[in-house]
C-alpha cells in the first residue's frame, strides 16, 4: 500500500543517500533508495512511495526523464486499474546547483517541485506532500 | 661586341659611305640626283641597320646581312672611277645587292636559312647575279649604253655584240622575275606557317617583300625596253628607292620588342595577386605577343601546361624553346623559338613568371597558415570551454556534493544535541552555517567557470537566467530555443553575460534589451541599453574586457561592435557565424 510516509531517494552519491536517510528516517519517513535512473523506476514500482526526492544529475538518465519514466508508469498502472490511489507519487528535484541553473526545465516537468539538497529536511519535504 | 669591334665596324660604314661621293659624280641631268643621293641613303640606312642588329643579336647573321646590302648598294659607284678595272667592277657589281636582299628576306627572323631548298635558292640568287653580269659584260660595249670615248674600258669585254648583250639581259629579266616570285612565295609562306612571336616579327616582312618583289620586277621587265625618260627616271630613279623598307623591318622588330618589355612590366604589375596560372599564362601571352605561350607545371606523370597538354622540356617540338622558372615549384615556359632572338625578352618573361608564381605560392601558404591558426585558435577556445565545463561538473560532483553531504551531516548532529548540549548544539549550527556559506559561494564560482543553465537548456534558458540575475530591468524580445554548437552558444552567451555586467556597472541604465536573432548562416546578438553611451569603440583594440570578448568572437570567426553615441545609449552587436 503506497504510504504517504514513504520516501525513495534517488541519488548516485552513497554519502549524501545516507546522510538524507538518516535524517528523513529521523523525521518519521520510510525510506527506500535508488542510485541510478533504471533502479529508480524498478524500486518505484515495488515500493510505491509517496514522494520521491529525485537528483538530477544521475549517472544514466538524468531526472528529468526518470521523472517523465515514473509519471508515465503511474499513469500506466491507473489505466490498469491499479489506481490504490490519483496519481503517482510526488516527485520533488534535487541538485547541488540551484534551481536558476536548469531554467524552465523544472517547470515543464511533470516533478512537483526542486529542492537544493543543502536545505533538505523533513519539514520541506513535508510541504510539498501536503500543498496549501 | 667589343668597343674595338664597333668602332671598326663604324668606321667602315662611314667611310664606304663617304667614299661614295669621293668617287660617284653628280649627274648631269638633275632629275637623276634623287638616284645619285638615294643610293648612299638606302646604303647607309642597311649599314646603320647592320651594326645595330650585330649589337642586338650578335650570333645571329643578320647583322652581316643587312650590312653585306648595304655595300653592295655602294659597290656599283666605282663604275664612276675614271678606271677601267672600277668601271668594270663597278658594273658587274649592280645586281648583287637584290640578291643580298634575297638571302636577308629568306632568312628573317633568326638569320638562318629555313631549308635546303631554301639555301639553293639564295645560291641561285647569286649566281644568276654574278653569272648573268659577267656573262653580259662579254658582250657589252659601253658605247651600247651611250658611252663616249671618255668612258673607262669594259676590261671583260670580248666581242662587242648588242644581239648577244640583249639576249643575256632577257634571259637575266626572266630569270629574276621566277627567282624573285619564287623568294616572295617562300617569305609568304613563312609567315602563313609562323605562330606566335614569329608570326608577328614576320607580318611587317610580308609587306615590305610584296612592294620591294613587285618593284624589282617592274624594274626586271621595264629595263629590257627603251623607256621615255619619265618613266626611266620613276623605275629605275625613284622605285629602287623602296629597298630603304628592308632596315625598316629593323626599326619596327626593336620596337616590338621594347614595347613587349613596358607590357610586361605593365601585366605582371596589373596582374592580380594569386591569380590562378591560367590567368597568368595569358597575361604573359598577351604582354609579350607570343600566342603560343605555355606555362607548364611537373605533376606526377611530368610536365603539363595550363591548358592540361603534356609538355616535355626535354624535347620541345620543332620551333618552340624551353625556359625554367626559379623558385619552389618546377615549372616552364615554353615559347615560339623565334624569341631566341630577343633573349632579354625571354628572361624578363621568365622572371615576372616566376615571381608571380612564388608570390601566388607565398600568398598560398599565408593563407593556409591563417587558415590553420584560425582554426587552432578556435579550438583553443573550444578546448577552453571544454575545461571549464568540465571543471564546473567536478566541483559540482566533487566539493558541491560533499559540502551538501557535510551540511546535512552537521544537521543531524544538531538535531541530536538538541537540548542536550545547548553550547554544543550552538557550535554544530554554526559549522553548519559556515558549510552552506561556502557551498553558496562554491556554487557562485562554479557558475562563473561555466554556466551550467547553457548546457541544459541552451540559449533561451540561460539568457533568462542571466537576465533574471541581472539588477538592471532587462527584457528579452528575441531569442531562439533551439540548440547551436557549444562554441556559438558559449560565445553568445558570454556576449550577453558581459554586455549585462557593463550595464549594471557603467552604463546608469533604466533598462536594457536582449536580442539573439538566428539568420541564414549567422547568429545576430544585439544588446542595448538606455544609459549614459560613450564607451569608447577603440577600446575594442585594448586590453579591456570588451577586447577579450572581441578576441572570444573573433575566434568563432565572428565580428563585435560597439554603438555607443555619448548620451545615446550603447548598442553592442555581435554576428556570429552558424552553419
């Protein structure tokens, strides 16, 4: 059952995946990790989770299209009738750089929002999974 | 030619010349004087013409020949000495000189004769000249001839008979008529089978031979009847004048010739700066009046002129010569022979071709040389961009990833003194503090090595940001959203990038304009503002930052411009090349 408490981190850097599970576990979230584009969708599909904290730069896709893959998978599961829930999960874009730095591209991607990564807590987090 | 060798040679023109009147006699009728003063002029001017055309060509024998008429045309005056032997000499003398002018005609250009036949027929010339007048003068008694008492003796006279002088006269007349169309047809037939520059040097020669050929055989029909005195005094005073022609064909050959040398020097002054070697072959044709020019090259499979024919050095055909050219390129001229004449001619030729060719070579390889700096420079700066991309991503994968990794590790180590240790909590949250402040800073420096935002989203994305960081009110009325080459975007970005800080630094602008516009083959930059203006254009040349940003669209192959009228605003423009 997919958990509004669950978090996928997807991130091919091992310290900061520690460091924001740590943190987020802390915070009162599950969390499930992903370091490439492919194990990112793969975990989706098996994890379902509510939000999922996607890096941008990652070593075989970059976020942007794992997150256009994970809309579009969610999208196929509701066709199936597989819809436990609307919609797939919240995806929320993290780099290093900040948002300025990937122009309208962060717009125009079906992602909720971007997060830099040196602000991350479960608190921001937690705005995004429930919009005002 | 020695000075002695000229000195004598002139000395034995004048004094054969000055002989003449010492010996030859005013005639008595002065209609005759025109003869009497015409002969040594027509003399003098053949022996002016010689010495001259020893000096111009002196292997050729057309020095020789023209003096060789020239004394004959004298030798007849000694029939004026009051001396049997002079009479006598002097009168056998008299058709030699036509033959001479014979041999002159038949041997024009080069001094040579073209042929056996040729050579037979000069022999004939002088034989019927010398043979008939021998032959004549066994039979003539100067009496004949209205000669009195006072006259020398005919020392070869044998039997006094005007019927046998009358026959060897008709028979002489006929056989100078055939002799004389025969060396006519021939001098025709050399100009007809000429090309190039000896086509040109024999075309006067046709002429001159046409009048003098029909004035010696009005002069062989009219002198085998008693003609009026009128007549007498027009063919044979007046028209024996015309052999005066033949030291002409001198004067008009040494004018072609000079005039050749001023058109080369004209044409090769003229002559485009590498212009391709056809272009050069004609210039030099046309320059030096030899149609048949060729400039060939050695390619693999040996020499081959402009217009593509094989041509072997080695062994030119029959008429043509061989000159090398100097220089890096093995190359020839190859010429109408005729030329051998003129060899100043053909070595000023040579010179202005080889010159022009290692200029045409040396422009060449400037230009290759510009070519290939052109493009090292440009990949200089794309090898450039290339590091600071790559420089911008290693900080970004690297210190970025670890200070955010540090920043969230000193987090959780707040959160769990928190309340516990306060004075620790305090120290953490500081470190913490510190930690984004260099990551902000790291970042910011990151940017300024590269823009990131250029890589992911082009142009459009990247001006926006630009703008969006910019404190002056910037809009934005064209840019395209497709992607360009690296170099070009990079390039236009930075004009932009830096077209905005002087904005902001100097211009005390309101607001400003951006504008990327793609046209065919090129993209146009353009950024305004509504500020103070008078940057001063020349510091495009100096070590400011525009000069740099100059040099940045220089080396895409672009073009930068600064518009900046005082109090008008300032206009930068940059037209990069886009394929």
């Amino acid at each position: 059952v997919q958990s509004a408490a669950s978090i996928l981190i997807v991130d091919d850097h091992d310290g900061f995946r520690t460091f924001a599970r740590g943190m987020l576990e802390a915070a009162g979230f599950t969390v499930a990790e992903a370091a490439t584009g492919a194990e990112a969708a793969e975990t989706a599909r098996s994890v379902r989770p509510g939000l999922v904290l996607l890096d941008i730069q990652l070593p075989d896709f970059d976020g942007f299209e794992v997150a256009r893959r994970l809309a579009a998978q969610a999208e196929e599961a509701a066709q199936a009738g597989e819809a436990a829930r609307a919609g797939g999960p919240v995806i929320v874009l993290t780099s290093t750089r900040d948002a300025s730095d990937y122009g309208g591209r962060i717009s125009s991607s079906p992602a909720a929002g971007f997060l830099p990564k040196d602000q991350l807590s479960g608190a921001a987090l937690r705005r995004f999974l429930t919009p005002p | 030619m020695s000075r002695r060798s000229l000195t004598g040679l002139i000395a034995a023109a004048v004094a054969a010349t000055a002989g003449y009147f010492l010996v030859a006699r005013p005639p008595g009728i002065s209609s005759y004087l025109v003869f009497y003063l015409g002969t040594p002029a027509v003399a003098a001017a053949f022996l002016a013409a010689g010495i001259a055309a020893w000096l111009r060509w002196p292997s050729s024998r057309l020095g020789l020949l023209f003096s060789l008429v020239g004394y004959l045309t004298l030798l007849p005056a000694l029939d004026y000495l009051n001396d049997a032997a002079g009479f006598t000499i002097g009168n056998a003398a008299v058709p030699l000189a036509g033959a001479a002018l014979a041999h002159l005609g038949l041997a024009w250009p080069t001094g040579r004769l073209r042929s056996r036949f040729e050579r037979g027929v000069v022999l004939a010339e002088y034989a019927c000249a010398v043979g008939f007048s021998l032959l004549g003068m066994l039979f003539w008694d100067p009496a004949f001839s209205g000669c009195d008492a006072s006259c020398p003796a005919n020392l070869l006279l044998v039997h006094g008979s005007r019927a046998a002088w009358d026959a060897v006269n008709e028979a002489s007349a006929a056989a100078n008529v055939v002799l004389t169309v025969i060396v006519v047809i021939l001098i025709v037939r050399h100009w007809r089978s000429a090309r190039g520059w000896s086509r040109r040097a024999m075309a006067p020669l046709v002429w001159i031979a046409l009048v003098i050929g029909a004035e010696s055989l009005v002069t062989d029909v009219t002198g085998l009847y008693r003609l009026p005195p009128m007549a007498n005094l027009i063919f044979n005073g007046w028209a024996p004048l015309v052999t005066v022609l033949g030291p002409v064909l001198f004067v008009i050959s040494a004018i072609r010739a000079r005039t050749a040398r001023g058109a080369l020097g004209t044409a090769i002054v003229d002559l485009e700066p590498g212009a391709p070697p056809g272009r050069l072959r004609d210039t030099l044709a046309r320059a030096l009046g030899d149609s048949t020019l060729q400039l060939a090259f050695r390619g693999a499979d040996g020499f081959t002129d402009t217009a593509g024919l094989a041509v072997d050095p080695a062994q030119p055909d029959p008429g043509r010569a061989v000159v090398e050219l100097t220089g890096a390129q093995e190359a020839v001229l190859v010429y109408d022979a005729g030329l051998d004449l003129e060899p100043h001619l053909v070595r000023l030729t040579a010179a202005a071709a080889s010159m022009a060719l290692e200029h045409s070579r040396l422009q060449a390889e400037v230009q290759a040389q510009l070519e290939l700096v052109r493009a090292s420079r440009a990949r200089i700066v794309e090898a450039g961009d290339a590091e600071r991309r790559r420089l911008e991503r290693d900080l970004h994968d690297g210190a970025q990833q670890r200070l955010v990794t540090l920043t969230l590790a000193l987090g959780m180590a707040r959160s769990r003194v928190a309340g516990v240790d306060p004075e620790l909590e305090a120290l953490i949250e500081a470190a913490g503090k510190e930690a984004k402040e260099a990551l902000t800073e790291l970042r910011e420096l990151a940017r300024g090595i590269h823009p990131a935002v250029l890589t992911e989203t082009g142009l459009a994305g990247a001006v926006q940001a630009l703008v969006e960081r910019s404190p002056t009110v910037v809009e934005i009325t064209e840019v395209p959203r497709e992607r360009f080459p690296a170099m070009i975007e990079a390039t236009a970005y930075f004009v932009v990038s830096e077209a905005l800080a002087n904005v902001a630094k100097h211009a005390r602008a309101d607001t400003a304009q951006v504008s990327i516009r793609r046209l065919p083959g090129r993209l146009a930059v353009q950024v305004s503002d509504d500020g103070a203006g008078g940057v001063d254009g020349t510091r495009l040349a100096r070590g400011s930052g525009l000069a740099g940003l100059a040099d940045r669209v220089a080396s895409a192959g672009g073009v930068l411009r600064v518009d900046s009228p005082p109090g008008a605003g300032t206009r930068l423009e940059a037209d990069i090349p886009c394929p």
